[in-house]
C-alpha cells in the first residue's frame, strides 16, 4: 500500500521556521506511523532567495511568491512564522479561503485579529492553529481548549517571558541592577537588540490576551490588557521582598471575576512558597485554578528554535489526523460569551511601595492617615534609616487587597506632601492577604 502524503508550505525561514524545517525533517521516519500520512515541505516563501538557500537542503523549495502557493491545490497545510501582522494577517486570510489550514506562531496576530480568523477558518471548514504563540514548546492552547473544558476556569497567571525572568533571576541571585542584566541576556541571545516588547511587557500582554479568551471564553484582545515592563526595579526592591520571603517576577494574570475579567502583565511580588517563584532564568509556567482541576502547572521552555517548533510540528500534525478522518474545523472559536473587561483602576491588587520620608515623628501617622481616608489598609510596614542622610529614613508598606483606582488616589496625596521626598517605587503583590 502506497503511503499517504500532505503537502505543506512554510512562510518563513528565520528562526522558528528552521526549527520546523529541522523537526518535521527529524520526523520523517516515524511520520506515517504515528499520525498515518507523511507530511512534506512542497514551498518555503521568504524575502532573499540567495540567503535562505544557504539554510536548506533543498533549495528548491524556496519562493518569494506568495501566489505560487495560494493556488497550488495540492497544499493541505499553510505554516506561517513570517511575525507580524501584515502581510501575514493577508497570507493567512487567503489561505484559509482557498480551503488550507494553517498553523501560526504569530503572537500579535492572535491576540489582535484570532477572533477573525477563527471565524474565517470555520466558515470554510478549515482548521487554524496557534498552540506556538504562546508559551513557546509548553502545551498550554489546547490544553485549555480541551483538556480542561469541563471546568469553570478562574484564573490563569504565568511567567510568559524568558527575557524578563532571565533579567530578573540575575538581579535576584547575582545583585545584578537591571541595565547590567539586560546587557547580558543581550550578550547570551536571550534578549533582541530591541528588547522593548519584552522588558515593556508588551509580549506577554499578546499571550495573556490569547490566553484569557480561551480560558473565560469570551474575546480578549491585546488593547484590553493593562501592561507595565520591569525597567523601574532595582536590586534594592529585589533585597525587599526578600525580606518580605517573596521574589519579583514579570507575571501575567488573568482573573474571572463576578464583575468581569481582570488580565494585567506587571512585575508582581511572589511569595516564594508559591510554585512559580522557582521559575527561573528563561524557563516560563502557567499556573491554572478552575473549579474542578483545582490547580495545574505547566513547566518549560517558552521560546527558542526548536522548542517553538515542536508546537508548531504537533499543531500540523493535529490537523493531517483531521484530514485523514474528515474531521477539520471541529475546534473552532471557543469565545461564546461576552463578558466586559475591567479597567485597570477597576481591579483589586495588594501593593508593595517604597518611599523616603522625614525621620521625624507623625510621618507615618500621616500616611496612614492618608491611607486610611482613601480606604487602603496596611498589612506590612518596614521602616529604616538612611546611612548618609540621616534626616531621611526609608519606609517600606504593603497594603491589603484595594482597589486600584483608591490606591491611586491616595498616592497622588502621598507624593505632594511635604515630609515625602520621594516615591522609589510601587510594585503590585500576587495572592491575598498572608
């Protein structure tokens, strides 16, 4: 019996689409034997031909013609890791309209237009996949989409950046202040040479927006996630929360509230019994509570060549046994309800902050007082003397859980008033009240 063979084409061959030339190439022995078909490159389609035929074997593959692959029929499977949104938001459009099914790993994409696209793909019976484009090589998409459907989710908090917890596990073990630290994960590969996506925390805004959707099945969109990068911790906060038995890490969180959905990507402190405060250097977790699971974990490398396309591979493999058994588009848009967005000074966090005072009796009474007024209490307080200005002494307070809009209000009084020098920083904390 001959064997069964999908044709595949590949829209990019940077990185990740080396990865997926690479994996898919590895896997060619046992292809048939694990999901019935062998799956073949037929097109690679990238900018510079001349370049790209250096990383290939067969540089025949290669196009830069977008059309040569839209109308060959014999393409089951589109592979998209071009980045970006246009001309891949088109590409995919396209695609899924002739009838192929496509894979991506196109974070801003997802998090921007996956509702479109979802709903393109089930209007033409066509799978779309994008378990890639979040959390690199860590299943978490499907595991959401199936694996945990039968509960009620109401959270989902991760560390879903590698370049910002590799900054922050270096200012954490080795003192590292934050310029030092992103110089070396420069050095090491780990951050780009623009890294404003990542330390701006508007990556993991991309993959919470996604994973929010899914989890709460209604539409999250990148616009509706309230971001805030690490760029303003120092050594010196690091050295506080230690005290306080907590670590700082870059955590995204979603939360399904009774009065709608909460998802923020912030620097966060974390109580170091909890499981995610052992993440670290690149490595990236999902942390996910629903009513019936309980809590659930997921571990590993979240970016990376092959990594990443061992999502991808696993999403292309996912559709060639839907094909085989007539199934596609079986799992399509998952956002059935429409549950309102809160606003970030609508959310409920606790808050570290760090500020320098007068060393004189009443401050603290003060900002209590002030505090108090604006209905936030305080859990935690640590106070201490300034070596070389000893008329400043530095102060140290956790609040309770309050909602931000009051926290902000007080603040604004705090930072005029007269015995306050100046506000270091405000850093949120995850979980309730110890």
């Amino acid at each position: 019996m001959s064997k069964r063979v999908l044709h595949a084409a590949l829209l990019g061959l940077g990185t990740v689409g080396t990865g997926v030339y690479k994996v898919l190439k590895q896997q060619t022995q046992e292809m048939e034997q694990k999901i019935g078909a062998v799956v073949e490159l037929k097109k690679i389609l990238v900018r510079n031909l001349k370049k790209a035929a250096a990383k290939i074997q067969e540089p025949e593959l290669l196009t830069n013609d977008w059309q040569e692959i839209l109308e060959d029929e014999s393409i089951d499977i589109v592979i998209e890791v071009m980045g970006g949104i246009e001309p891949a938001r088109t590409y995919i459009t396209e695609a899924l309209t002739a009838g192929k099914h496509v894979v991506t790993a196109n974070k801003d994409l997802v998090a921007s237009y996956g509702g479109e696209l979802l709903d393109c793909a089930a209007a033409h019976h066509c799978d779309f996949l994008f378990e890639a484009a979040v959390a690199g090589g860590i299943p978490i998409i499907r595991p959401l989409k199936q694996c945990l459907a039968g509960n009620h989710i109401s959270e989902v908090v991760g560390i879903v950046n590698g370049t910002t917890n590799f900054i922050l596990t270096k200012m954490e073990q080795e003192g590292m202040e934050f310029a030092d630290a992103l110089a070396l994960a420069t050095k090491l590969g780990y951050a780009e040479a623009d890294p404003t996506a990542d330390i701006q925390g508007y990556d993991a805004g991309r993959k919470m927006a996604i994973m929010a959707s899914i989890a709460f099945n209604s539409r999250v969109t990148f616009e509706d996630v309230s971001t805030q990068g690490i760029t303003h911790i120092s050594s010196k906060d690091i050295r506080y929360a230690k005290e306080l038995n907590c670590v700082i890490k870059l955590l995204g969180v979603a939360r399904n509230t009774e009065t709608g959905i909460e998802v923020s990507v912030q620097p966060m402190l974390v109580s170091e019994k909890h499981p995610l405060a052992t993440v670290n250097d690149s490595f990236n977790a999902v942390f996910v509570h629903g009513d019936a699971v309980d809590d659930a974990m997921f571990y590993g490398r979240g970016a990376g060549e092959l990594p990443t396309a061992s999502a991808i591979v696993g999403d292309v493999f996912d559709i060639v046994r839907n094909i085989l058994f007539s199934c596609t588009g079986r799992i399509s848009c998952t956002c059935y309800k429409e549950i309102p967005v809160k606003k970030q000074e609508d959310m409920e966090s606790r808050f570290f902050m760090r500020l320098h005072v007068d060393d004189r009796p009443g401050v603290l009474a003060s900002i209590a007082s002030v505090l108090g007024n604006n209905n936030v209490s305080i859990a935690q307080m640590i106070q201490k003397h300034k070596h070389r200005h000893e008329d400043l002494a530095e102060i140290v307070v956790v609040t309770s859980r309050v909602k931000e809009g009051n926290f902000n209000d007080a603040m604004l009084i705090i930072e005029s008033m007269n015995v306050v020098h100046k506000i270091s920083s405000v850093i949120r904390v995850y979980g309730e009240d110890s």
